[in-house]
C-alpha cells in the first residue's frame, strides 16, 4: 500500500490490540468511516471506540510508521473484558457526529469545487474573448477594443463581488504560458491589487483595460524574439523585443476614449520604482500608481507562468524572489500591500497539512495570513 509515494506493509491486526500511537488503514472501508484520511495514525483512545463502534474486527497495521505496538495478545482461554455499555454509547454516538460532520465537509468541498469549476470556465471564457478581439485588433481595432472593454466590465463587477476572483488563476491546471491567459491574469490581479489600494471603480476599470491590452504591441514582435526566453536573447533582440512598448502606445493612439490610467499602464509596464526599467527609465513619483501595480503583477505572473513551463517557480517563490532580490523595482508601500494581499501562501499554493492531507490554498485569510482558505483533495467529492 502507497503511503505518500513510498511503499510500505502492512499486516492485519484484531481491533482489540489497538492503541493511540499505531499506524493504521481503514482503506478497505473506502469512505465508510468518519475519518479524513483512510490511513492515518491513531491519536486517542476516542479514535478506537469509533472503529468498534463500527463493528470492525480487524484493521490493517504498519509497524515502520506507528509510534506504538500493537497490544498484546489476550490468551485463548482469557475471560473476555467486561462490555463497557457506557462508552459503548458514547462511541456511536461520537460516531454519529463524526458522520454528520463529515457530510458537513463533503458538501462545503462540493461547493467549493463548484465555485473552481465556474470559475474556471469563466476565466477560460476571457482567454478565448481576448483571442478573438486580437484576431481582429488591426482589422476593426473599435471593435477589439469594445470587446475588451466588455470583458474588464464584467472582471470589474465579479472582483467588486468577490475579492478573491482571481484565485483560481494559478492553479496547475490553468497555468498556461500564451499571450492571453497572461494578459488576464495581469488583469485580474490588477483588479485584485487596485482593490486593495483603494482604487474607484472608474479608475480600476481603466487600469484594468490597460493591464489586459499591456502586451498588445506583441503582435507586431517576430515570434523568433518574442517567444525566446530573456536571458537567451542577443542584445539585438532585446532591444528589438523592447519595441513592443512602443508598437502597443502606437497602436492606442488610434483609440482616444481610452483612459488615462489604460494609457500608463501600457506605456509603463517594464518600467521600475528605481529607473532601471524601459522604454524611458523613468523613476520614482514619475510612475502612477496605475503603472507601478500593473508593472508588479506582470513581473509576478512572467515569474509564475513564463514562456517554458520548466522555468516556471511557486507563487510562493515568485513573491520570495521579488521581494529579496527585485524589491528595489517596486515602490515600497505597494510591494508590501501585493504581499499582504496575496498572503505567505499566494492562491495557487499547494500545502501539506500537519495531519498528512493535501489541499490547495483558494484565498487569503485577512485576519491570519498564516492561515489561508483552502480547498482539501477529497477523492470522494466529484469534480463537477
């Protein structure tokens, strides 16, 4: 039997010989038993009158992970220990509450499932929305735009909602290294980060347009530039490269109902709270607040979701490196509300729990950052 990718054995054991501190498998059970995980180590003497409460006889035990032995074994001939009514009682009833609980916990994983999957399609939804509005973008550059604008709309309206829309962005399954999942992760967590900056609902609105359009000027970049990871282009290219700054503040020229806020978020997307960034190297109280959120978010979801997925790190490596090595890239007060926002544990995050469990970080517990929100792996709770 596999026990977090390492073989270990197991032998079968009368219930009768168990004792806190013994490893133990009710896998044979399934889901038919009150606890969470089916192999676990017992903890309490309560844990074993649950399991004769469920009229089980035997039970299969590893010794190499138990941190006690088995009982001994009674004699043939011993005089059978008197039946505690009692706590006879008291263990169905604890195995009642232990069902019901669990019950509690299938439903609210369920919905929490629900709520991914929704929002999934809704974020896959916004990919395929953004494709088709590039696709015409040069064509009928109005209309791309109008498509656009409806989009951020709507992530506008879902973010005043729910402030933790964008948790799902990062998952495994939506980690995708193309143009425009990327342009809507920024969007996203530009919403998410304005938010917490205290932002209006016009002012992150336009942002927001501004972060989803800040790579359009790609479109005019050769793939054998733009699809070549930065520490492996010539200094030709990355200068070439550099252009899609300026291809993307031509192309907005054509569109003048755009915001200003949209404006700088496009035009200052690389550039840095210490100058060292481009087109123009600008500097300090030089950037708006829109830029600098918009330049920090593309910076973490390159860092998460680059061109090659084997250069991919954590969200939570890619907030470590960003504040220990890139901090000075940042305005200070902004750097620090992204960190508080997003938590020790960014949404995304995969954690083993004390107890063995595997779950997913879904968003960020305000009170405690310590403790995030998360989804728990319940093979017994349907996707859909």
């Amino acid at each position: 039997m596999a026990f977090w990718g390492k073989r270990k054995q197991f032998v079968r054991i009368s219930v009768e010989r168990l004792q806190p501190g013994m490893h133990i498998s009710l896998a044979e059970r399934w889901f038919d038993h009150p606890f969470i995980l089916n192999e676990f180590t017992l903890a309490s003497e309560q844990e074993i009158s649950v399991i004769h409460a469920m009229g089980m006889t035997s039970v299969m035990w590893c010794g190499e992970a138990s941190k006690a032995p088995p009982l001994a074994e009674a004699p043939a001939n011993a005089t059978p220990p008197p039946v505690d009514t009692k706590g006879q009682r008291e263990a169905v009833a604890l195995l009642a509450a232990a069902n019901a609980e669990r019950d509690v916990r299938r439903a609210l994983a369920l919905a929490a499932r629900r709520k991914a999957t929704q929002a999934e399609q809704a974020y896959l939804g916004a990919t395929q929305v953004l494709r088709e509005a590039f696709a015409v973008i040069f064509s009928s550059p109005q209309s791309a735009v109008d498509k656009t604008m409806a989009l951020v709309a709507d992530a506008t309206r879902a973010m005043s909602a729910d402030g933790e829309v964008s948790l799902i962005l990062l998952s495994d399954r939506l980690a995708q290294s193309n143009q425009y999942a990327h342009s809507v992760n920024v969007m996203l967590l530009s919403l998410l980060l304005g938010k917490v900056c205290g932002l209006e609902h016009g002012a992150l609105q336009d942002m927001a347009l501004g972060a989803l359009l800040h790579d359009v000027g790609k479109l005019d970049v050769q793939d054998a530039a733009k699809l070549k990871p930065e520490a492996e282009r010539t200094r030709a290219e990355e200068n070439y490269f550099r252009l899609h700054v300026e291809y993307g503040e031509n192309f907005i020229k054509k569109l003048p109902a755009l915001g200003s806020s949209a404006r700088t978020a496009l035009s200052m997307h690389h550039e840095h709270w210490d100058g060292s960034g481009y087109p123009r190297g600008l500097k300090g109280e030089a950037l708006p607040l829109s830029a600098g959120i918009v330049a920090l978010v593309n910076r973490y979801d390159n860092l998460c979701n680059p061109l090659r997925i084997q250069d991919a790190v954590t969200p939570a490596e890619a907030m470590a490196r960003i504040f220990k090595f890139e901090n000075a890239h940042f305005e200070p007060t902004l750097l620090a509300r992204f960190i508080k926002a997003m938590g020790v544990y960014p949404p995304g995050t995969a954690v083993e729990l004390s107890n063995g469990g595997l779950g997913m970080v879904v968003s960020i517990n305000r009170a405690d950052t310590l403790r995030p929100v998360l989804t728990l792996y319940a093979p017994d709770v349907p996707r859909d």
